[in-house]
C-alpha cells in the first residue's frame, strides 16, 4: 500500500487543493452551513470528477467519526479497561481505517485510495511556503515535493528559492498557477513531469504506463473557442457563496461543452424575487427579475429552510407559464410542485411542513423515518433505485430509455403520497418513483416543453466527458 499525504499551509476549500480528512468534530458534512463550507462535499467531488470514480462515505474521515469510532470501542470494552489516549488509539483508528478503506475495490478503472489533504493555497512570495514546509518538518515528516499554487506561473529564480530553502529537487516543484478554464489544470501537470515525480517518489515508474490526456487536450480546446452561449438563471438561497452549489455549476460545465455552447451563470438571489423586496430593496427586485426574463433557462438547486421558498415559486411560475426550460433539484422539485397546487389547483395555502407545519394543504410532508429531534444522520442520503413509470417520457429518453436510474438523494422531506392523483389529474405527472412505488423522484409537467423535477441530485455523478442527461438536455433547448 502506497500512503500520499499532502499538507499544506491552511486548512480550507478555497484554492485548488482538495480536502478528504478535515479537523472538524462534525460527524458529517450533512448539517453543516452551506455559507461556511460551501457545497457538501465539494473536495470529494472534485476527486469524483476529476479521476472518474466513485467515493462512499468511508472515503471522507473527519475528526468526529474517528472520535466516535475509539469511544464505542472503549464503551464496548474493547480496550480492556485500558486508558484510553489520543497515542496509540486515535492514531491506531486513523491507520485502520484509511487501510480499511484502501482496500474497497473502486468503480472504475483508476487508482483507488484515500488520501488525507489540507489545501495548498500558496502565493508567488517564498516564505509562506517556507513556513508550511517547517511546521511540517516540525512534525517530524519531510516534504518530497511542493505543490504551488500562483496566479501567474512562477518565475524559475522562485523555484530555485523553494528548492534551496525547502530541500526539495527542482524536479519536484509544481506551480499551478490560473489557466483559462480547469480543464487545463491535468495538462498543465502533465507538461511539468507531475506524474513521473509522483511515481518515482512511490517506486512505481516500471508498473506505470504514461498519462493518456488527449480527452482532457479536446476538452480544454473545444472550452477555449466557445463562442455561442446560454444563459441559465440559477435561482437560489447560497448564491453569495458560489461554492454551495459547486457540483451543479460543474455539471452545467460538462453539458455546455458538449453542447458547444458557453454557460452564462446569473445568479439570482431568491429572496430578491419576492414582493416585500419590491419595497424593502427595489433595485436588487428590478435587477433580480431581469436577470430572470432574460435567461434562456431556469434552474432551481437543493437547500433547507423557507428564506427565499416564496422566490423559487414565483421562479418556478415565471418558468412554467413562459414555457422557459425548467430543472427543480430536490427543493426544486418540491417548490415547482407547491406552485403547481397554488397556481393550478388553487390550493392558495399548499406548502411543504417544512415552512408551514400547520398548513392545510401539506403536498410535501417531512419522510415518516426521519427523526424530528435528530438532525444527523436521519436524512435520505446516498444512491438509490428510482423507476420509471412511463417509457414515453422526457426523462426515461434521455436516460437512454432505461429502465431505472440509480442517483445519490440528501433530502428529508418528500412529495405527499396522498396528493398525487390530484396533481397528476391536473397535468403534473411523476413518472419517476422509488422501488416502493410511493416515493415520488420524477415530475414532468405534460403541457410544457421541459419542465422537470427530480428528488435526487443528478450534478453529483456528471463528469467531465459525460454529463448527466438532466442537465445535457437543460443546455440544448435553447
């Protein structure tokens, strides 16, 4: 087994750097703030993206897990009554479990492993990197090469600074500095011989074939000389911190390449959209409803809590009656069908339990496994099955008429079974559900163009290459 530790001078999801162990007690990244750490996980996801595999949730160790793992031990008595310390049993849990997690084979032809990362945010002057390497060698671990990360490309006089001052080869010291857009980011390794000193370093040059980048060479040209564009109106509640809806900006990426078309992200504050700002704010009301007009589609991503719910339904209405291309993710699908029964069904008070527990009308109700006093752990998380009902819908087509999908889910509410024949009466049909039958995933309005819904999170298993067929078609009606 060959262990990859990459540190660097600040813990944090900011530069290029990604993070697969973090220091928080948090036992998961599920209820953590999206304003604080943006998307959940948006480090793993870009390991997903970038080396085409796919992670569980023993991919990403946090501080709390390892805790929590040595404490049921100790409460099982594992330990023998035996004082139970941070050396030798939390560093013995960290060990298992990064070689318990080695060993689960990946889906897909790359490389598995886990590896622990800080992010490696680093700047043109030398000394904070000087400072980085002699905390680590403080630890008694001795870097064997620098990753660098600049705005412009280093000067070779800085690198040769680094080389003396860190002892690092000149070989082995990488600068990623800006490129036009990330797709550049696996060529620019590969012209600095990043892969041959990795594999030296791990005495794995007579096993290793040469890096094949030419997808990657396509990708980042074809990126390059885009000129067409598209203009998709990103309706949400995180919008002033772009990163807490990374995987759907990416996904929107990987279908504008293949569509050769340049995305345009407006981000729209949905809070903007509503009435009382019309008075409280009304240049950021004007603003928020042009950007709006203007959009060749709407999209509504996930999130929790009811700030901004009444600017995603008029988002949704604006869409729906407009006949602009509409994709509702998780509380997306959950507002366009509260809208639908307001608009529709004049069901004026139709809201989902989570914004009003004593509505009359609940078409979206809290999931009756969930648990209302324990935050963690109780959402409906992971990949599950969802079928479809109707092979003659949108949906199924571009799922290459098949059968069923499996897709990752992070919600904890769900569409109200008992409403169902009554919304798919008056147009709105769900032609996706769970294997229970009972579970709505997929809604379809019939008399629009494409105005879809869906439970799950279809951005989480686009790729580079191959993106999700939600947001594939999403970028081609215009």
């Amino acid at each position: 087994m060959k262990y990859v530790l990459v540190t660097g001078g600040v813990v944090s999801g900011l530069g290029k750097g990604v993070t697969a162990s973090n220091p928080y007690l948090n036992m998961d990244a599920g209820t953590m703030s999206p304003f604080e750490h943006g998307e959940v996980d948006l480090d793993l996801g870009n390991y997903e993206r970038f080396l085409d595999v796919t992670l569980t949730r023993d991919n990403n160790i946090t501080t709390g897990k390892i805790y929590q793992s040595v404490l049921e031990k100790e409460r099982k008595g594992d330990y023998l009554g035996k004082t139970v310390q941070v050396v030798p049993h939390i560093t013995d849990a960290i060990r298992g479990w990064i070689e318990s997690v080695a060993a689960i084979p990946a889906t897909s032809n790359q490389c598995h492993s886990l590896r622990l990362y800080d992010n490696c945010p680093f700047q043109s002057k030398t000394k904070p990197t000087q400072h980085s390497v002699r905390e680590l060698r403080a630890l008694g671990l001795t870097p064997h090469l620098l990753a660098c990360r600049s705005a412009q490309p280093l000067l070779e006089n800085t690198k040769e600074k680094l080389s003396q001052f860190c002892h690092v080869p000149l070989a082995n010291i990488l600068n990623i500095h800006d490129v036009p857009n990330i797709c550049h980011i696996p060529l620019l390794l590969q012209s600095q011989n990043a892969h041959h000193a990795i594999l030296k370093q791990l005495n794995c040059l007579s096993i290793a074939t040469p890096p094949v980048l030419e997808e990657w060479t396509r990708r980042a040209e074809i990126f390059d000389n885009l000129t067409n564009s598209v203009r998709i109106a990103m309706v949400g509640k995180y919008v002033d911190l772009s990163d807490s809806y990374l995987s759907v900006v990416k996904a929107l990426l990987h279908a504008c390449i293949a569509c050769s078309l340049k995305p345009v992200v407006d981000w729209i504050a949905a809070s903007d959209l509503e009435d009382d700002s019309a008075k409280l704010i009304p240049e950021a009301h004007a603003k928020a409803w042009e950007t709006l007009r203007n959009a060749d589609c709407v999209l509504v991503p996930g999130g929790f809590g009811d700030r901004g719910v009444r600017g995603m339904i008029l988002a949704a209405k604006y869409a729906r009656e407009n006949n602009v291309p509409y994709l509702g993710i998780c509380l997306g699908m959950q507002i366009s069908v509260i809208e639908f029964a307001r608009s529709v069904l004049g069901l004026e008070k139709a809201n989902s339990t989570e914004f009003d527990a004593q509505t009359p009308n609940p078409v979206v109700i809290f999931m009756p496994e969930g648990s209302r006093t324990h935050m963690g752990s109780t959402m409906r998380l992971g990949s599950r099955r969802t079928l479809f009902q109707n092979p003659d819908c949108i949906t199924s087509k571009l799922y290459q008429n098949s059968e069923f999908v499996e897709e990752r889910h992070r919600h904890r509410y769900e569409v109200n079974p008992e409403v169902i024949d009554t919304l798919e009466d008056a147009g709105l049909k769900f032609v996706g559900r769970d294997e229970s039958g009972r579970r709505m995933e997929i809604l379809e309005l019939s008399s629009h163009p494409f105005y879809v819904g869906v439970q799950f999170h279809p951005e989480f298993k686009s790729r580079p290459g191959r993106p999700s067929a939600l947001f594939l078609e999403h970028e081609s009606d215009p």
